[in-house]
C-alpha cells in the first residue's frame, strides 16, 4: 500500500499556491505534490486522468478558470477508482455558498479570512487525516487469469447444463463443458484430441461421451426445458444436436 499522499492544487493565487507548493515539499516523505492548476475544467480532466489522494481547491479562482463548486459537483457525479479527499479553501463567508461546499461532498473548510489561517495549517490538517486517507485506499484488483476466467465459465456452464438437463452421471458432461471453453478460446475443432491428451483418453473416446451425453439429454429431458434452456431453435421431433451445434 502506498504511504504518501498525492496532493493536487487548484488555486489562481500565484503566492497562495506557491506557499502550498512549499510545505508539501517540505514533506517529502508523506507528501508528494501531484500537479498545479488555476483551472477547474483542466483540474477535473487532471483528477479523472491521474486519481490524486486529495485535493486543495480555492472556491474562487477569480484570477483563474473556472469556479470551484462547478469541480466540486462534477466530481460529486463522477464514479472514481478513488474519491479524493477535498480541502477547500475561501474567501467567502456566505452561509449559503459554505452549505452547498459541504453539500457538494467537500472534506473540510479554511476561510482565508479566519484568524491563524495559512497554507501550513492546510497542510497540517492533510498530515492529521492522512492516515484515514491512506486506510480507505483501495488498491485496483489484479485482473484475472486465463485459469479464473477459466474457472468462472466452468461454473457458469455447470448451472446452465443443469438446466438443460444433462446429467452429471454421464462423462460427456465434463468433456462437454471443456469444449465449450476451449470454443470460447477461438479453438473451433478437434476438441476431442485435445481434451483426450488431457484426461488420458482416445479422441474418440471423448467425442463419443459428449455426444452420449447430449443423446441422453435430449431422450430424457423435459421437453419445456428444452424449449426453455437451448439456446438454438429447438427442432421439431426433438432433434438431437451434434456436439458441434450445441457448443455453438
């Protein structure tokens, strides 16, 4: 898991933001600063494209682009690998403006016209709540394996020949499962072969029992399961399919 932030600032005050610049440099080892910008449009394509940990965002951005509570309700309706934590920072003592901050899904508030307010007491706070932060950073899954999907389509299948109705009892079932698999790999012919050198079996062998299988299925199945459950058109007289013809 990570152990630094990476912090975004989106301020238009040249020294306010060179101020926030300096006291993430100054921890380097927590901090990181992930990029600059006067510009909420351009700070949300930046959020969406690199995911930061928190952002510092000066509501106003009078001398910039944009307007902070335009980014804060853009991202309030953005589905995001990770939310990211939103410091707000503002010059406005409007009640009504502080309420739709918050209701807009901002973190926490600095008015810059508050007594002790300074750029090191924004990057305090980001060092007290850093580790609950860090504690709710999902890391991006692993994407699955040839064997998962593998494993996931074999399960699939299980549920659906169950409800076609063929039986587990009869050998074919398996060899009928592996051929699909090996259909869904672009592997289009001489699934008996393959899958006899694997269970230790002729390709005949093989080709025989799936076919059995569906024989069997299709002499002993409810015929509204049938209708229900085959995927192809059922023909009249309950036509048995060849292996080829149910696989696909």
């Amino acid at each position: 898991m990570t152990n630094k932030l990476n912090v975004l600032i989106v301020e238009d005050d040249e020294k306010d933001s060179a101020a926030l610049e300096a006291e993430i440099k100054a921890n380097p080892d927590k901090l990181s600063l992930a990029g600059t910008s006067k510009c909420s449009e351009k700070a949300y394509e930046f959020i969406l494209n690199h995911n930061p940990h928190a952002v510092i965002l000066d509501l106003e951005l009078q001398d910039g682009f944009g307007d902070g509570l335009v980014l804060l309700d853009k991202l309030r309706n953005t589905v995001l690998p990770r939310r990211p934590y939103v410091i707000v920072n503002t010059k406005n003592p409007s009640k009504t403006t502080l309420d739709a901050v918050k209701l807009k899904g901002a973190d926490y508030t600095f008015y810059k016209w508050q007594s002790g307010y300074s750029p090191k007491t924004v990057i305090n706070h980001l060092l007290l709540v850093m580790p609950a932060i860090l504690g709710h950073v999902e890391e991006p899954p692993e994407p699955p394996t040839k064997a998962d999907l593998q494993t996931s389509m074999r399960e699939f299948l299980q549920v659906e020949f169950n409800k076609l109705g063929v039986s587990v009892k009869n050998v074919g079932y398996d060899y009928l499962i592996e051929a699909v698999i090996l259909a869904a790999d672009n592997v289009n012919q001489g699934w008996g072969k393959i899958i006899g050198e694997k269970v230790g079996k002729s390709e005949g062998s093989v080709s025989h029992a799936m076919q059995y299988a569906i024989n069997s299925t299709w002499d002993n199945a409810d015929i509204n399961d049938l209708i229900t459950y085959y995927t192809a058109p059922l023909r009249k007289n309950r036509y048995v399919p060849s292996t080829t013809e149910l696989v696909f």
